[in-house]
C-alpha cells in the first residue's frame, strides 16, 4: 500500500507539467476532478480546447494508473480512486470536484 501512495504522490509531481494549463482551466471553472480519477468538464458543452487539455491529461493519468497497478499488485481502479481521494484533498477552494453520487461541488 506505501507503493501506491508513493506512485499516486509522483503522478501529483509529474502533474505539474500541466499545471498551467490545468490551473487556468481550474481557475476558470471549466474543468474539475471527477469521481473517476480523471478530470472532466464541469460546464458543457466544453471547448474544443478544454477538450483536448482533458483527453491528453486523462491518458497520461491512465498510462500512471495502470503502472501503479502493475508495480503494487492493485487493480487500477483502485489506484484511481486513491488518486481522486488525494485530488479532493487538495483541491483549491474555489475548484470543482465530484461528490461520490457525481455532483459537482465548489471547494
């Protein structure tokens, strides 16, 4: 279980590649932390361009999720969820996140 916390920890890290791109579309309220694990729209319909920021994040989270699952013996569901529920945790007030029946909510 350490291994997962310190994948899912380095996928925060490597993240921050994106940060900017992310950040803004935080900021702005367009995209938030879906119960999923992944990151999704909030308002629809969405940009083209927010579209494509969510596509290219979520397969770079799913490439992670499914190596953490492979080196910790987990499935990646579960790294998935682990992931959502350290997304929540630090979600900037003022960002969206799902609630667990999938409504979005403003930290």
């Amino acid at each position: 279980m350490k291994k997962i916390f310190a994948a899912v920890g380095l996928l925060f890290l490597l993240q921050s590649a994106w940060a900017i791109d992310i950040g803004d579309a935080k900021d702005q309220g367009l995209v938030g932390e879906a119960k999923s694990g992944y990151l999704a729209a909030v308002q629809s319909p969405a940009s083209a361009e927010v579209r494509a920021l969510i596509a290219d994040v979520n397969v770079k989270r799913k490439d992670h999720f499914e190596e953490t699952a492979r080196k910790t013996g987990v499935t990646t569901e579960q790294v998935a969820v682990r992931f959502y529920e350290l997304a929540v945790q630090r979600t900037t007030p003022g960002h969206y996140y799902q609630d667990v029946n999938g409504n979005w909510q403003k930290k």
